[in-house]
C-alpha cells in the first residue's frame, strides 16, 4: 500500500486520484469489477457512460460517501479507506461537489446556502462573509438572487448557486455529477462555460460524469468511457470520437443499437409470444 | 414449517439490529447534544420555535374541549352522589397525570413529529444531507440533534398549556353551565392534587418528549429516499410514536404507584 504511494509520488506528481482494481457491488450487482483510472492534477477529467453504469456511484466511492468493497482509492497517494472521520472530512474541504439537483439547503435563502461552509468552518466575521458570498455570486451571474429561496430558482439558477457554493471554501478539486442534464441551451452553455473557466482561472481539478457527449467533448481534457463496471475507453475526445472499438462508436455516436443492446434481456420472442415459456 | 421457522429468525433478527441500530443512534444524539447546547443555541432555539409554535394551536383546542369532556362526565357521575364540587378534582387529575402528556405526545407526533420526519427524509430525498456531508459538515450534528432537542424541550411546555387550557375548559363547563360553586370548584383542586402529581406529569412529558422526537427523527434520517418512502415513514411515526408512547405510560404509571 505504502509502496504504491511513494511510486505514484515519486514518478509522477501529476497525479491526484488513483483508482486500483476497484470493486463496487450493490446487492447481488457488480456495479464495478476491477476498475482502473486515474485523475490528473489541473485538468478537466469525464466520467462518461451509459445511465446505469455507476457514474454517480464512482464519485460517491472517490468521496468516500460509499466503502468499496476491494481495490483502493489514493488521493495524493493516500489510501481513503485509512482515514478517521476528522481526516475524512478534512479531506472532503478539498473537495466541492455539485449534485444534480443541486442539494441546496430550502431552508435556507441563497444566500446563506453559498454562506453556510463559511459559517460552519470558519470564525470569519459577517462583513468579510458578505464579501466572500457576493463575490462568488457574481462569478455564476446571481449576485441579484442573493435574497431568493431556492423554491424560487429555476434549475439552471439553482445549479449556479450550488456551483458557487461548491467553490465558496476555494476546493482543489470540483466534481460535478451530471450538470447538464435538464438546462434549456442558454443555461447549458453557462455552465459548460463556467467548467472551463473555473477549472483554468483557479488552477483546481474538474470531475465531470456526464452522458452528454457535446457538451463534455467541448470542455474535458480527458475522458473515461465506463462499461460493464470496467474502462472501455480512455483518451481525449478526439481519441474516443475516431476510435476503433463498437462499443465507443455507439456511445460516442448516440446508435440505438450495438454492444449495448436495445434489447433488455429477455426470453425468445415467438416462444414467449406463442406462450411456450410458461411451460 | 421450516420456511416459517427460519422467518420468524430471521425477522427477529432484523428486528434485534435495528433496535440495536436505534439505540446507538439515541446515543449518538445524546453525546452530539451539549455541544450544540453550547456553541449553536440559536440551532435549538429556532427548533424549538418551529415544533411548539406548530403544535400550539392545535394543543390548546384539543386541551379545551378534552377538559369540558371531562367535566361534563365528571360532573354527570358526581351529581349522583352530591359531590358536584369535586367535578373539577377529577378533571385536574386526568389532566395532570394522564391526559396532559399523553394526549399532548399523540398530538405532537400527528403535527411536530411528521413534520421533522418528512423535513428530514426529504432533505435526504434530496441529496441535502449529502450535500452537508460533502461539505464536511456532520448532518447529525448540524439538522438531527437541534429538532432533537427542539422537541424534547417543547414537549414539557406544550404538555402543560395542554393541563392548563383543559381545566380551563373544565372550569367553563363545571362552573358557568353547571354552575358549580367557583370557590369550592378550585379549592378542591388545590387541597387535592399534590406536587407529586403534578411531577408524575411533568415526568411523563420529558420521556414521551424523548420518544416521540427521537422516533420522528429516526423515521426521517432513515426514509428510504423516495416519495413513497417519505409517506410511508410519515405514517411510520405517528403510528410507533403512539403506541411507544402508550407503553411507556403504563410502565411510569405502574412504577410510581
């Protein structure tokens, strides 16, 4: 374990997350069996697969929400799994996350939703906090929805506002767990704007899972193809668009059928339409 | 007959670790709670706020007309016998032992304690709590142990308004419709009805207070995180509230006689 570490340390600093044969199950479902990956410093990595495939579980498993069952995840060589619950959520202040709906606080205004990591883990007076907040909302366009309840937002709003409270604690690494998903093309391209921008000006890491081929190919770095609880393809967006392999072609190029069947599995047609399965 | 047997072990050990699983977590609340005592009072306070203002009006209507019941029976049986002026004796000790805690509780689980379950369970629903959790903030800590206390705090103050405005109640009936003489009414209570008694009711409060808060609580941090789930553990609540709340009656009651 400790030998892993200084390897990944001393041969190569760039990377940030390391993913060793990992596996993940739920039930009797291998979500993940054997996964690989990892995660470079300063860039913007994507999780892309089909719906079903654990992206969202992936991210749960690097944030350490979820155990995985074997394998191990390092972060800056570290193996997750180690941490006491203090280191773990000193380790999750490098982290800011957006969820798909957003998870803001309805209690709170939107305002005090970007506030409240400041107001739990800092001493900060108020009038430094205003500026913090204020400065952060401008930064996603909301500074006059300050004072809004998140009842109020529309889905694209809300997803800035979690996105400034994502990065209000300055993270190292933002994961973002399918922000594009349901936004009208204004909004979407916001906030495909907003990934690459974030990612250059404040020198952190990006995660993106995303099923969304354009808009991901436009923004990520590099990109992770997941099948079958495994990687099926890795590479830049130009590599996966041009390559070889059936499965990629369909993912990348939206086919209804291929290797990922149209079909769920099911017993022969005619026998079961002439009833001879009940047999 | 072996598929049954190997049921009945099996519930009774799914049974086992989720009472496990519910006392540590009432220890877990326990040991979170003075320091949310002292350093976020302002958490607790608004909880309190929230479960006694939403319980209040309804309290005090129920305490109303369950004192003018209590009266008008009272008062029907005593007159038998002449002893129309102990009709607001019998209503000060329904209410102060029995009817104040465990009406307020029943009372309190149907308002205070679905509400903080469907809270809870749909901030759950809604990625909330992981979202806390993300932010390396403690949900248990930060949204179960302040509406914990919330309730345990109410439940007491609210259990007596429930006394106060029931023999409030009795007193319209007993003295202004029947009228009873208004001296004789209250001095019989007062000779009457002990502090033990009235600390039998306040006893019976901060334990149903516990119980009914530390259920509606648990009910929502273990909402299996969908709109069916979210009803289901709503429903959930009042039930296992009441009928917890009904046992534990009659353990105190037995013991203190």
């Amino acid at each position: 374990m400790t030998g892993l570490a200084e390897e990944t340390l001393g041969e190569n600093s760039e990377k940030l997350i390391e993913i060793r044969d990992l596996k993940y199950s739920r039930g009797h479902r291998a979500i993940f069996d054997g996964l690989n990956l990892t995660i470079r410093r300063g860039e913007i990595t994507a999780l892309m697969g089909p719906s079903g495939t654990g992206k969202t579980t992936l991210l749960r498993l690097i944030t350490r929400q979820l155990i995985p069952q074997e394998g191990a995840i390092y972060i800056d060589g570290v193996d997750i799994s180690t941490f006491n619950q203090t280191e773990l959520y000193e380790m999750r202040q490098r982290f800011g996350m957006l969820f798909q709906n957003g998870a803001l606080l309805t209690d709170l205004t939107v305002f005090e939703n970007v506030a409240f990591p400041l107001r739990e883990h800092t001493k900060l007076s108020n009038r430094l906090i205003r500026h913090i907040v204020l400065t952060k909302l401008h930064a996603v366009g909301l500074r006059g929805a300050a004072d809004m309840l998140p009842a109020q937002l529309s889905g694209g709003m809300a997803r800035r506002v979690a996105l400034a409270r994502a990065m209000v604690m300055d993270p190292e690494i933002l994961i973002y767990d399918e922000p594009f998903v349901g936004l009208d093309p204004i909004s979407l391209g916001v906030i495909v704007r907003l990934v690459r921008r974030l990612n250059d000006a404040l020198g952190i890491t990006s995660i993106v899972v995303s099923h969304d081929v354009e808009e991901i190919s436009t923004v990520a770095d590099r990109s992770f193809l997941l099948s079958d609880g495994k990687v099926a393809a890795s590479g830049s967006p130009d590599e996966l668009r041009t390559a070889n392999s059936e499965l990629v072609r369909q993912f990348m190029h939206g086919m209804a059928d291929g290797p990922v069947a149209f079909h769920f599995q099911a017993p022969g047609y005619e026998e079961q339409l002439l009833g001879r399965d009940t047999e | 007959m072996k598929q049954t047997f190997s049921d009945i072990r099996n519930n009774l050990v799914e049974f086992l670790r989720t009472f496990g699983a519910f006392q540590l977590f009432f220890l877990r609340l326990v040991q979170h709670s003075p320091a949310i005592l002292m350093t976020r009072p302002g958490l607790v306070i608004k909880q309190v706020h929230n479960a006694g203002a939403q319980s209040l009006v309804i309290i005090m209507i129920c305490g109303l007309f369950v004192g003018a019941v209590l009266a008008l029976q009272a008062y029907s049986n005593m007159s038998k016998f002449n002893a129309e002026d102990w009709t607001g004796v019998a209503a000060a000790f329904a209410l102060v032992k029995e009817l104040g805690p465990v009406m307020t509780a029943l009372l309190f689980a149907g308002r205070a304690g679905t509400a903080l379950t469907s809270e809870i369970g749909l901030m759950k629903a809604t990625d909330q709590l992981s979202a806390m959790e993300m932010m390396a903030v403690n949900p248990v800590r930060r949204v179960l142990v302040p509406r914990f206390l919330g309730g345990v705090i109410a439940m007491p103050f609210l259990a007596a308004i429930f006394s106060a405005v029931g023999l409030y109640g009795a007193h319209l009936i007993g003295v202004e419709v029947f009228q009873v003489d208004v001296g004789s009414f209250w001095q019989q209570i007062q000779l009457t009805v002990e502090i033990s008694d009235v600390n039998e009711g306040i006893i019976k409060s901060v334990v149903f207070g516990i119980a009914a808060s530390l259920i509606a609580v648990w009910e929502g941090y273990n909402t299996v995180p969908t709109a069916e789930g979210v009803g289901r553990a709503t429903t959930r609540t009042v039930v296992i509230t009441a009928i917890t709340v009904l046992v534990f009656d009659f353990m105190i009651t037995a013991a203190m006689i």
